[in-house]
C-alpha cells in the first residue's frame, strides 16, 4: 500500500493540456535555435536561412484505433498522414517522417506488410522520405508513433499564437465527417458482436468512412494560400474538433472568437448520417475531431478574396479576449465554446 503521505493527484485533475502544461511549464530551452518548444502544432527551430518543423504523434491500439474496422494499409497511411498534418499547420512543408512501431506476437509479417503499404503510399502521395525509426515487442496490441520533420520559409511560419482581433476565422473542407464515419463503423462492430438488433449499413456512406479510415493533409490548400500570397496569422489542425482547437487559438493569441453555426461546413452525407445515428451534426463538426482540415485566420481586408474561394469557408471572427470564446446560433443566440474532456484510460 502507498504510504499516507505520498501526494497522489490523479490525471482527471488536470486533462490533457493541463498534464502537458504541467510537464513542461519549468522547461528551459538552452539552444539559441529553439525558435518555439511546447505549444505549437511543431516545435520550431531556427535553421539559419529556414526554420525546421518537428513534430511527434502516437496512435495507440483500443485508443486512437480499433482494427475490428481499420484496414492496417489505411492505418499506415492515416499514422503519416496526422503527423505530417502538423508541419501543413505551421505553412510548412512535410520532408522527411520517421516511425516507431510497438508489436505484440499476435502480428504476423504480412499484417506489419499491409501496415508498409499504407505507410509507403502516404509518403509517395505527400512526397515524404522515411528515414528511420524503432521496432520493439509490446505485450499487448500495436503502438505506432510518428516524427515529421518540415521545413518553412521564415516570414511565411504559422503559428497559433498570432490571431488578432476582427480577423476572420476560415477552415478548409468540411467538419464532422469523420466522427460521424467513426460512428458508422461502431455500429457495424455492434451488429458484429451480435448485441444489436440494427443491421449493418455501410453503403452510401464511403465519403464519411474514408474521412475516418484514410484522411488526407491539407496540402493542397497551403499551395493555395502560397499561390495567392495568403499568409495566416495563425494556424492550427482540427484534431481534437472545431471548439476545443478554435480555443487553442484563441488562448495563444490571447483573444476571444465568434463561430457562426449556419456557416460551419459540413458535407450532406455528415448529415444523412446524423440523421440515421440520431446524432448532431454540429456537434459533430464542434468536437468530434480528426477531420485535419486547417483553421486559420486571415486579416478582414481579405475578405472579399476569400469568400469565394472553393475549399474555404469563412465561419467566424476573431473578437477581445474578453468578449469571450462563443458559437453564435442562427438566432442570435451565443453558446460558449468548450474544450471536449479528455479521459485517460484505467
Ligand atoms: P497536436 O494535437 O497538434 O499534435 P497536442 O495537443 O498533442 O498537439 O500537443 C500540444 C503541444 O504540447 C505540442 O506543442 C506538443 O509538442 C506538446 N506536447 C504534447 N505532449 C507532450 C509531452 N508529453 N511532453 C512535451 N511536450 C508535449
Ligand atoms: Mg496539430
């Protein structure tokens, strides 16, 4: 039995970003080239002429995964495609990955081979080298963590941090799609487990699934921004859902936001999804995550070029920080935005 007197506070106390700024709010950073450590969507360093992107990403099984449904070869390419997601959030560019991989015995070499397949695809469709990584046994399940190195222009790095006030809030593609795929795809392993009367339905639903199983980076939609000289005044990937990133903006810059409901985009089969799982599309789209589309906000004067572009929608304002952080619902009404709790397992 731990003794009385050992303080023992529990992880639920603090959640995932108090944790991590637990950890690292005494760290010192002793090189001159450490432009930016913790905080941002990589950490920065000064190269000279360019800055380097570096950024590290773990997917664990029965967490992030549960490969009753996902196709290892998509599983490799989804493990690079979220880590070289961070290095398109700073409006950089991915170069190089490198990939950890933890296996228990119940893995043969063919399955680690399909794992290969997806990861080698990604790297070809993004232009990625893999140049390393780690193998070691694991008792239980598969583990596979990413590095992503990039590179940036000096003047053109993104960082969370620099959102100013009355710029507008823009994010690429469409929201929710993923969870609501996630959510398809539990139902299917419920009908398989037998303890569900629904049958399984997965037609018509592969845009969703396909969000979910094999996202992609937003590559494209930074050659955009380059192509018509946008530079962001902050950036940051949608990974935890449209609240919870939307507020870590808004905490590093140090303002508040306005997101408007009737503008957020979400994709009509996200809809016919939560039309059939009964579940809130919105809610999806504020914070059901893994969508890896880029938020970012751009200067008002830009608007006029903005509006119209195709990918991009125009959702929201930044505000004062202490006009505080809200979803403005058609009505005018004003909800205010929350992080998704975060639980850490048994
Ligand atoms: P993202 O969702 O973009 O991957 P996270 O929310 O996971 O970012 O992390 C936020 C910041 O905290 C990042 O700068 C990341 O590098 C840093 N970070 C996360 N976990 C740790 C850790 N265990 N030790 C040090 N830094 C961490
Ligand atoms: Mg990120």
């Amino acid at each position: 039995m731990p003794s009385n007197d050992i303080k023992r506070t529990e992880l639920s106390a603090l959640g995932e970003f108090g944790l991590i700024d637990h950890l690292t709010a005494s760290l010192k950073y002793k090189q001159d080239s450490t432009q930016t450590g913790v905080g941002d969507d990589a950490a920065v360093i000064d190269m000279g002429d360019k800055y380097l992107l570096l950024s590290t990403d773990l997917l664990l099984e029965g967490i992030q995964f549960d490969l009753t449904y996902t196709p290892l070869r998509h599983l490799g390419y989804k493990a690079v495609v979220t880590s070289i997601s961070d290095i398109y959030a700073m409006n950089g560019t991915p170069t190089q990955i490198t990939i950890g991989i933890g296996i228990s015995k119940r893995f043969s070499v063919e399955m680690l081979d399909e794992l290969y397949d997806g990861i080698r695809l990604a790297c070809d469709t993004y232009n990625v080298d893999l140049v390393g990584g780690d193998t070691t046994s694991s008792l239980t399940g598969l583990t596979i963590s990413t590095s992503a190195v990039g590179f940036v222009d000096k003047k053109k790095v993104a960082y969370r941090s620099g959102a100013k006030e009355n710029d507008l809030i823009c994010v690429s593609g469409n929201l929710g799609a993923a969870f609501m795929g996630l959510q398809i795809l539990e139902r299917e392993k419920r009908v398989f487990a037998g303890n569900t009367n629904v049958q399984p339905q997965l037609e018509g639903f592969d845009y969703i699934l396909q969000r979910q199983l094999k996202p992609e980076a937003q590559k494209d939609i930074i050659d955009l921004l380059s192509e018509l000289g946008i530079q962001p005044t902050s950036m940051i990937d949608l990974s935890d859902g449209l609240a919870s990133d939307t507020l870590q903006i808004c905490k590093s810059s140090k303002v508040g936001a306005r997101i408007y409901l009737d503008k957020m985009p979400i994709a009509s089969e996200t809809f016919r999804a939560g039309e059939e799982m009964n579940f809130d599309p919105a809610v999806a789209a504020l914070n059901g995550g893994e969508d890896y589309e880029l938020l970012f906000t751009v200067p008002i004067e830009l608007h006029e070029q903005l509006k119209n572009l195709a990918g991009i929608d125009v959702i929201g304002h930044i505000t004062s920080e202490s006009a505080g952080t809200f979803l403005v619902t058609p009505d005018g009404g004003e909800i205010p935005l929350q992080a998704q709790g975060w639980d850490s397992q048994e």
